[in-house]
C-alpha cells in the first residue's frame, strides 16, 4: 500500500503541472486569437506531398487552392503519374475558376535512402519560383481555412525567428472508437505547443520558414537520408538558436476516421520516429506512460481487490478519483479552447466531446503501448512503404505496395 501511496502521489503532482500546462495553453490561445496581424505578405510556394486518396482530398485541396493570400503558388508532388492523388488535384485546378494561387504538379519518382515524403519535399523545394521568399509546408490530410496561409506567414516578418508552425487536430467523420481514441491520443501532442518558443517544434503539415533561412541553413540537403521532415528541422533550428512561433489560429482539421489496426499503426510510427529523432521524449513517455498506467489501473485492481476481501479502500479510491479529475479538467480545457479556434466545427467537436473526458486513461496505455513497440523495433510502415530507421540520417526502404 505504501508504494501506491508513493507512486499516486507522484501522478497526482504530476497531474497538477499538467493541468497548468493547459490552462497555460488555453491563455496563450486567446491572446494570440485576438492579436493584430502584421502585414507581411511576401509571395509564398506552398509545397503539398501526396501519396494516395486521403479522406476529404478534394475538400483540402479546394480550401489549399482559394486562400485569402495575394500572391503564391501551389506545388503538390508525388512519386508516380498513376497515383490517385493526381486526379483529384486535376479535377480540382479544372473546375474551380476561383483558385487564387497557381497550382503546379510535380512528379518526384521513387525515393531510394531516405522517406518517400522527405524526397518528394527535396525535389519539390528545387522548383519553387525564383521570386518566392517564403516556403510553407502543408499535409494533404490537412484542411486548412481560408486565412491559414496569411495567419501562417505573418509571424514571420520578424527575422530572428526560425519557422512559425501550427498543428492539427483530428475529428472524427463517422466516429467509431479507434477513431475517437486517436483524437485524444493526438490532443495531449496539440497542447504541447505554446509561448516557449525554444521548446517549441516544427510540424510538417503547416510549418512556414523565410526562403534564406531554409537555403542558409541547407535544409533540404539536411534531410538527406531522414524520414522525419519535421523532426529534422526542429533540430536544425534548434541548432541554430532560431526559435519556433506557434500559431494557434493555424491549427487545422484533420476529418477521417481510422480502423483500430489502422490506430495502432499509426500511433506506434509516431513513437518509432520520436525514438530515433528524439530519444529523449521516447523516453519520457515511456516512463510517464507506464507510471500512469501502474498507478491508474493498478489502482483500481487494488480497490476492487480490496472490496471483494471486505478491507477499506476509500483512500486508495479517493486518490483515483482525484488522479482522473486532473486528467478530464485538463481535457475540459483543451477541448474548450480547440473549440473556439475551430468554431465551424463546433458540431463535429462536440460529439467527440465526451471521448476527451473519458478516454485519455487508454490514451495513457496506448502511448505505453506506442512506447514498448519502439523500443524493440525500428521498422515503420507509411503510406504503403515500409522502412527500417537505421539513424536521424540513415533509412532503409524495405518494401513496397504497388
């Protein structure tokens, strides 16, 4: 009994820095919702990568073509001319007359030593236009509002900064439990963001970064051998000093809905990627994940235990009760504040509501999951391709889908 009195004592301390990491999150949101925008709108490639049908395509690909932007181009790159992408892209540029940013195709071939994602950016960043002073770096899953790109780009007038980043958030379409769980797993990453800039990171899917920063710091050649877009530039601007501005009116949609092998898969590639690019945080989420678990699980075996044997267990459940309070108050506050940045999915949000207050304990066991699986393989799966992460700078593409 002593030890889980230790131990809860323990993830209840911890439960309370927490919690006011959220409120934290939640304070920086209004104040940057409510910020005036500098006007910085220099002209902007936005580079998309694609790889197959994501749910929503034409949907992303339509909001990516009609932003309120003066003057950028759009250049979607794939490996192949028979991926499924294409034709929607094409589809797209044809029927909407209302596109205000020119629309490019490139097709990078097939990736040798380094992640198909990663080669498709390389090739791509070689073709943006000689006039462009800013990159931007967008998923084709995301589904960004109209004002991403200006909300996006305008941080980055001031110089000393090294990127401006946002994030997303997944909301389930149909919903479904895997689909649910992977939302709340993805939540507690989204609140990681905020003021401290020097502990901020890049996201590959809305990241912007000035043109002479991404030469000068040879990026692209950086990424060289990686399958982490994102976790490389991190540490390259990092490196450097520069710091990462994160803006929260930048945090897109991410709409579909996911098998439960598909969760796993998904989840556990997360983990594999941050052991190779950042053991550290691997391994703060191992051991913050399996303590939780311990106590939060281990806890309620105890008080069932105890009840069947007659013994008392209001203190061991009173702990329990306090350790989940903390765990949905943080939930309540983070979902309050998604909700209002993205208010035109207020409906879609509210159903997954209850998910949030209920399911972040599996979302505990599953990271420790996530956790277990990297530590004893470094294999992934991504978009049909299979690698094996030797290094930060070495990939190995082990097979193919056709």
């Amino acid at each position: 009994m002593l030890v889980f009195y230790f131990f809860a004592a323990i993830v209840i301390w911890l439960g309370i820095l927490s919690l006011r990491g959220g409120i934290r999150f939640a304070q920086y949101v209004r104040r940057e919702a409510v910020r005036p925008l500098p006007e910085f709108t220099p002209f902007a490639s936005v580079i998309a990568p694609c790889r197959g049908l994501d749910q929503g395509l034409r949907e992303n690909v339509t909001a990516l073509c009609n932003q309120s932007y003066p003057a950028y181009e759009i250049i979607f790159v794939t490996d192949k001319v028979e991926d499924s992408s294409l034709s929607v892209i094409e589809q797209v540029k044809s029927c909407d007359g209302s596109s205000k940013g020119s629309v490019r195709v490139i097709v990078a071939g097939e990736a040798t030593d380094s992640g198909q994602k990663v080669h498709n950016l390389r090739v791509a960043a070689e073709e943006i236009a000689p006039h462009s002073e800013v990159l931007v770096f967008v998923d084709s899953d995301a589904c960004p509002h109209k004002n991403w790109l200006r909300l996006l780009v305008a941080p980055l007038h001031d110089e000393r900064l090294g990127a401006a980043t946002g994030y997303r958030w997944f909301i389930p379409v149909t919903g479904g439990f895997a689909s649910h769980l992977c939302s709340v797993w993805n939540a507690s990453i989204a609140s990681a963001l905020g003021e401290q800039r020097d502990k901020n990171f890049c996201w590959g899917g809305s990241t912007a970064i000035r043109r002479k920063t991404f030469e000068k710091l040879q990026i692209r050649h950086r990424w060289s051998g990686t399958v982490s877009d994102d976790f490389t530039m991190t540490r390259v601007l990092r490196e450097a000093n520069l710091p990462i501005y994160f803006v929260p009116t930048c945090l897109v949609p991410s709409l579909e809905d996911c098998s439960f092998r598909e969760l796993l898969e998904f989840t556990t590639r997360q983990l594999k990627i941050t052991r190779v690019y950042a053991p550290h945080l691997w391994k703060s989420v191992l051991l913050g994940s399996l303590l939780f678990s311990f106590v939060f699980f281990g806890g309620i075996a105890l008080v069932v235990a105890r009840a069947l044997l007659g013994m008392t267990f209001v203190w061991p459940l009173a702990l329990l009760c306090i350790i989940f309070a903390l765990g949905t108050a943080k939930a309540t506050v983070r979902w309050r504040t998604v909700s209002i940045l993205l208010a035109e999915y207020r409906a879609e949000m509210s159903s997954g509501l209850p998910a949030h207050l209920l399911f972040w304990p599996l979302a505990s066991v599953l990271y420790l999951y996530n956790a277990l699986a990297a530590a004893f393989s470094r294999r992934i799966k991504w978009r049909g391709i299979t690698y094996e992460l030797k290094s930060p700078n070495e990939a190995v593409i082990i097979s193919r889908e056709s």
